[in-house]
C-alpha cells in the first residue's frame, strides 16, 4: 500500500484501521468494485483472519464467478464459495418489489452460515453511500441480519472507491458496474431460469462487441437494451447485427433505449419507497 498523505488513500488507512478492530471478519465478495475494495483492505488489515464469502446462484452471470476467483487469489485472500438457489423462494420468484430483501435475506444467511462455521461472527457488505439514493429493501435485510458496510458507515462513495482502487493498482477500479440478473426483469414477472439465461447471453453479446457497460431489460418477447449514452450511435450502426441475434435468441421485437443506461431503472415505476407514485 502506497504510504504517506496521499489524500485519496488516508480514507483506506481509516478503512483498514476499523477492518482491523474488528478482529475477525467475512466479506461477501462479488468481484465487483465494492467488495474487492473492501476485501483488500480486509487483507490488508486482518491477513487470513479475513475470509472472502462468494455466492452462487442462478441469477449472477458465470464470468462474475470467475473474476471473483480471479480477484480472490490476486490479493492472495482466503475465499470460499456457497450455493444457494434463490429460484427455491416463492417471493423471490414472484419478483413483487420486496424481491431483494427475500433474496439477501436468504443469501446473508447463508454466508452467515458459512462464516460461523469457521469461527467468524462479523460479516461485511460492500454497500456504500451511493446506494442510499436508490430502492434497496436488501440493506433492511442486511441491517437485520447484523451485516456491517463499513464503505458506507466511512462515507465513501464510487467515485471514492474507483479513486482508491486505482491508487491502490486494484484492476477493477474501471470494472463497469453490474447487478444479479434478475433486476433486469420488471416487477410482477415471474423470474425463471431460461429467462435470466437469454439476458445473460445477450448481455454477453453486446460485451463481445465493445459495450462493456450494457443491460439487456427482459420484457417476454421484448428485449429493451441499454448502453452508455455515448456509445448509442455505435449500437444503431449495427442494428441489424445486434437484431438478428437477440431475434435468433427468441425474442420477437428487439429494443434500443435512447436514454441510454441507467442503474436501477426498474426501479423507476415504483419509486424510492418501493410503493409506486
């Protein structure tokens, strides 16, 4: 770790120094920005005392599982994997607006599950203070669970985050942002498991072709893409291409919105209280 007053890292100093207090702890460890920020400062702090927790589950894309390995050995942290199958839970299939407490009450479980039986208690979440801005009945879930988020309790947010990883030379400090799959389906749909395998395969497609940041919204026979505002012309000018394959993946109208990607703009027909306007 870089030392001196380099003000962007003396946050990840506090960071590492309240990781450290805790004695022991578990990170539920996506490999994403978040939690592999949060993981190498749980390294940095409590070595093999830190524990990365990854969960497997039908509604995360295979190659967020293999960045996590990835990401996991780089820092040399200990890391382990569960399997929970979220599909079991009606509410969760059912995807009415509570679908994301159900689903992190079910996971934080069993990571919890999991940490505890290697001896650690505390478990952290890669939450941080831009995800107070948006719906988020998962964070009521992991308040009643116990779950700390300390980039949130320490004030930072992405950019923050992004500005440290950087310094601290962690590679997925321009890693575009990504949520589980099933936030690609409107509320009031059933989640099935084909259905979450057709936007992962078309997201795959548009990531293969240059748009790194990209949602496929899943509507039946509709698919609503999204890509960064910049690069809409770029979609336009292979239009054709692009409908060819989503048609060739079973989808009638094939979509592309001109707002351009938005994080959680599901969320936006039933507003920050979960209750519509």
């Amino acid at each position: 770790m870089t030392e001196g007053k380099d003000p962007i890292l003396q946050g990840y100093r506090e960071l590492v120094d309240y990781i450290r207090g805790l004695g022991k702890a578990a990170v539920a460890f996506s490999g994403g920005v978040d939690s592999t920020f949060l993981l190498k400062a749980a390294v940095d702090a409590l070595g093999d005392d830190a524990l990365a927790i990854t969960i497997v589950t039908p509604v995360q894309p295979q190659w967020e599982l293999d960045l996590a390995g990835e990401m996991a050995r780089e820092m040399g942290a200990r890391w382990q994997v569960v399997r929970a199958d979220v599909l079991a839970l009606p509410a969760f299939v059912e995807n009415g607006p509570q679908r994301c407490y159900h689903c992190k009450k079910f996971l934080f479980s069993k990571v919890l599950e999991l940490a505890c039986s290697q001896g650690i208690e505390i478990l952290l979440d890669g939450s941080n203070v831009d995800d107070l801005g948006d719906y988020r009945p998962g964070a009521q879930a992991a308040r009643e669970l116990g779950v700390r988020s300390p980039l949130r309790d320490l004030g930072f947010d992405k950019k923050r985050i992004r500005e440290a990883s950087r310094a601290l030379g962690l590679k997925t400090h321009d890693l575009p942002s990504f949520a589980c799959l099933a936030s690609r389906i409107p509320y009031g749909t059933e989640i099935t498991e084909a259905d979450l395998r057709l936007v992962e395969q078309g997201e795959a497609y548009l990531r293969e072709r240059g748009f790194r940041q990209n949602r496929v919204r899943h509507y039946g026979d509709t698919a609503r893409i999204e890509v960064e505002p910049d690069r809409i012309s770029d979609l336009a000018a292979m239009a054709r291409e692009a409908d060819a394959f989503f048609r060739g993946l079973g989808y009638r109208y094939v979509c592309m919105d001109l707002h351009g990607f938005a994080t959680g703009s599901m969320n936006a027909a039933i507003g920050k209280d979960g209750k519509g306007e």
